[in-house]
C-alpha cells in the first residue's frame, strides 16, 4: 500500500475559501477565461439581474399572500406536492453543504494539528 500524501497549507486555505466564499465564485475566473471578458461580464451581469428579480418577485409573492416561510408560499403556490418538492430539495442542498464542509474540515484540521 502507498502512503497517504497529506495536502500541503496552500491547499488546505484554498479548500477553506472555497466552503466559505462557494465554488460558484471560485468558478467565475475560468468562465470569464472561456467565453472572454466583455462576453463573461455581460452574462455575469445578465445572471445577476435574473437573481435579483426573483428574489424580488418570491418575496413580493410572500407578501401578496402574507406567507414569509419559502416553503409555506410554495404549498401556498403548488399544493401540497410544491412544499415536498421544496422541502427535499432543501434538504439535498442542506446535506450536500454539511459534507463538503466535513471534507474540507477534514483537510484542513489535520494540517493545521501537524497530524
């Protein structure tokens, strides 16, 4: 059996950054990259206006129907099928982010302790 390379501090800060800032923000120098800059800032713009609309509009919505939960303005919306629906892809994303930071975690403590 081999032995285990252990990651260097470089890796382990740059691992700890990327479960803070999102690997969405890490991810927009290489998009830039690809489609070049004046394309990649439109379309950061363009993104960035989409965003904000929705928001607006959910939150609109919550006060039309005087819901402020997310999940009770989709049952609210879609029925009770809208608030599963809703409900599990919360908790995907809940369980994805709690393992991605175990694994950084787990990168990074052990640098840090010399283990």
């Amino acid at each position: 059996s081999r032995p285990v390379k252990k990651a260097g501090m470089p890796y382990a800060v740059a691992n700890f950054l990327n479960s803070i800032v999102g690997a969405g923000i890490i991810g927009i120098p290489f998009a830039l990259k690809e489609c070049g800059l004046v394309a990649g800032l439109l379309l950061l713009t363009w993104v960035g206006y989409l965003t904000s609309q929705s928001v607006q509009m959910i939150v609109e919505m919550g006060r039309d129907l005087n819901v402020m939960d997310y999940e009770k303005l989709a049952e609210k919306i879609f029925g009770r099928k809208g608030y599963t629906t809703i409900s599990i892809f919360m908790l995907i994303l809940a369980f994805g982010a709690m393992v991605a930071y175990c694994v950084v975690i787990g990168d990074i403590i052990p640098e840090i302790l010399g283990i």
